[in-house]
C-alpha cells in the first residue's frame, strides 16, 4: 500500500457522502495525507492544481465512504465449518486465516471492521499487527472473547464467566487487554452445548456487564436469538442488539410489537444480519447455474433458507416501519459467508425495504456511529479519515452497482 503526505485529487460521476440524500453530481474530494480536505465541485476547490501531488479520475463511477462492517468473525472461514471446530485449531493457524480475511475485506472496500469474537487473544494480535504495518487491513474495532455463560454460545472462544462477581471480571480482563467494545452473548445460539432461543446470562448479570463497560468507557453489543434475551438486554441499557431474531423459548417465531417499539424508543442499534443465510442459498444457487446437479440435501436447505428468510424478511421490515435504527454488520466468516462480501448485507437492507440511499448509510455513516467511530470514518467529511471507495457504475439508483469495486483508499492512500 503506497502512502504519501501531499494532497490527491477524486473525481467521479456521482458521490454519496455517507449520511444525507443528497448525491452530488460531478465531485471533487481532496485528501491531504491521512485526512480529507476539501469535498464539493471543482469550482470551489480551495486548492490550486499546481499543488496536487496526484489526481484520479472515475467518470462513470461513484465516491463513497468506505465501508463500514459492523459484525466480523475474522478466524473463521466461511466455508461452511461449524463454530464449535475452532476449538481444535491452533492460534497460529487462526492468526494467519484472520490475515488473510481482513485483507480480502479490505480489499473489497471495507475500511473499517468490528470483530464481533475471536479465539483467545488473536483479534488483539492482528489489531496490533495491522497497527504496526506488519499485514495489510482495515481499521479494528474488536471486543476480544465474547462474554458467555459456561457452555453457551461461543464459549471456545475462552470468554466464559458466571455471576456477578464473574462477569464483572471478565470484563476488567477484557478492556485490560485492550478490548474496544464488549460483546454479551445473551442467548444461546448455533455452539452445540448453548440452549437455542432461551437466555443465558440472569437480567442482573447483563445488567453488571452493561454498567461496567460503561463505566469504563466501552459500548456494548448483545447476541440475541430470543424474545428473552432482546428484553433482557434492553432492561440492561444494551448499545446494540446483534440478530434481534424475535421467537419463544419453544424456537417458533413470535414477533414482539412492545419489545420492538421499545428498541426503537431507546434509539438501540439493531443489526439483524440478513445475508448471513442467503449467502449459502446464492451460493448454491450459483454452483447449480454453473452446471451442478444440487443434492435433495442441498435443495431442502435452500427450501429452508427461503422459509426462514421470508419470517426474518416481516421482522425487518416491522422493525423499519417502527423506525428502529438498522446498521450492517456481514457476520462473515461465520459458516458460508466468506469475507470480502460484505455488499450482500448492504444490498440484503435494500431488497428488504431501504431505500438504496439508506441502505449505504447503514454500511457506512450510521455503521461507524454505532461503533464508536461517527467522529472519525463513515462519511465523506472534511476532517474525517481518507477512507474512500470508488465503485464503477451507480448504486444510488442499482444497488448491486456496490459490487463493483474500482479502488479502495486506506487513510488516504490507494490499496
């Protein structure tokens, strides 16, 4: 990745800045070392031309933010292994797949990560190594091990803790190592020893987390695959809700009006994953447009997925219509969602009821607020971080034009 100090010059077709409807036709953004200078036309450039170290020109392409993926498993790989098979993985292995996904993302136009759980300590080694210019990726916000009762989800990570003297310490161990955020596993989930559905942690104990964080200056996030657990973390004053799936105890779906309202009253951040599963049904769909016979196993599962998206799909959109605030966060590598994908859950938001202009915000400006970052990436600022992504066509008017990924700045520098 080249780096240099002096001012570059973008052009484009089109640009969206990451926080407004507004689309500027024919614009100009200027960098000057790490930083963005100067966003508007090319008649108000404050700049002479003479001063401009570099200058690139994208006529039929777009200016955006770069992106912001609120929810990343960088030691996984996305092919289709199960979480609970990390277990047996050395960290040293673990450590070169995280390398190698965070450049994949950052290729893709991603420029700012939160990694929702890693092994051990691995997401603050890469953190640091990418600090020290040792591997190539984005800018990290990571929490390190998820909080999690003994056997719950995700508990091969090694962040178990029960009670609240326990879980008041896993905490304190966790921003002592340098975590930026906590993240709760407030529910079971898919780890074969959690209970699916049902709570995990005692009101009172996420309530603990949830005070401590704060008290220590760090957001918090909450895994929730529960009416239980949403309400819980809500009690709790949780900063963002992950999956926000809405079923019984029982595993039958049952959308919750009053919990959802109140998630929205609160202003807590959902970021509900939609493309988690479909990007195992355009998987398989793909491999079957290419000529292979799927398997009766295989097309159940893309019958499954289907049923399961449709009942996901009315929650969303309920949640939408109630004015919730909706982030994009990819939850890859998780299972069939390698990284580098990150558009499907923007362009998931799109298919689902935002409008495109909306769906962008919520994987740029809107995603870096969640996070911790609003005062520094996400939009298209003077001021801001020079994280910038070009993209050949229009999403603004074609979402899947997101796909189209010309070239990605990193800090002002051309990756």
């Amino acid at each position: 990745m080249e780096t240099q100090n002096g001012y570059k010059l973008i052009k484009a077709a089109r640009m969206l800045d990451g926080k407004s409807n507004v689309v500027l036709e024919n614009p100009v953004v200027i960098t000057r070392g790490s930083e963005i200078y100067f966003v508007g036309t090319e008649e108000e450039m404050p700049v002479p031309l003479e001063s401009i170290i570099e200058e690139f020109n994208y006529p039929d392409a777009t200016i955006l933010p770069g992106l912001v993926d609120t929810h990343v498993h960088i030691n996984w790989f996305g092919d289709g292994r199960p979480g609970d098979e990390i277990e047996q993985y050395p960290t040293d292995l673990l450590l070169l797949q995280s390398a190698q996904n965070i450049e994949k993302h950052l290729k893709s136009g991603v420029t700012t990560i939160r990694d929702c759980g890693s092994k051990h300590k691995t997401a603050f080694f890469i953190k640091d190594a990418v600090r020290l210019g040792i591997i190539s990726g984005p800018r990290m916000v990571v929490c390190g091990r998820p909080i999690t009762i003994t056997g719950g989800h995700t508990w091969y990570m090694g962040g178990e803790a029960n009670g609240k003297v326990g879980v008041t310490n896993a905490v304190r161990q966790l921003v002592k190592e340098g975590a930026d955020f906590i993240k709760i596993i407030a529910t079971g989930g898919s780890t074969r020893t959690s209970v699916q559905f049902r709570q995990s942690f005692n009101r009172e104990e996420i309530k603990v987390i949830v005070e401590e964080s704060h008290k220590l200056g760090k957001l918090t996030a909450a895994h929730c695959v529960g009416n239980d657990g949403i309400l819980n973390a809500l009690e709790a004053g949780i900063d963002t809700i992950i999956h926000c799936r809405f079923f019984d105890t029982s595993g039958s779906p049952s959308f919750d009006q009053d919990i959802a309202k109140r998630i929205a009253d609160t202003g807590t951040w959902v970021d509900a994953t939609v493309a988690q599963s479909w990007a195992r049904q355009l998987q398989l769909e793909s491999e079957e447009s290419q000529g292979r016979t799927l398997t009766i196993d295989e097309k159940h599962e893309i019958n499954q997925i289907e049923e399961a998206r449709a009942i996901q799909k009315d929650h969303f959109q309920k949640m939408l219509n109630l004015g919730v605030k909706m982030v994009s966060g990819s939850d890859s590598a998780w299972m069939h969602y390698p990284m580098g994908g990150f558009q499907y859950e923007i362009i998931g938001h799109a298919e689902w009821g935002m409008t495109n202009i909306d769906a962008i915000i919520s994987g740029t400006g809107a995603a870096a607020e969640c996070i911790g970052l609003g005062d520094t990436v996400g939009t298209l600022e003077v001021g801001k971080k020079a994280d910038i992504l070009i993209v050949n066509g229009d999403p603004i008017s074609n979402i899947w034009d997101l796909l189209n990924v010309n070239t990605v700045f990193l800090d002002g520098a051309k990756i």
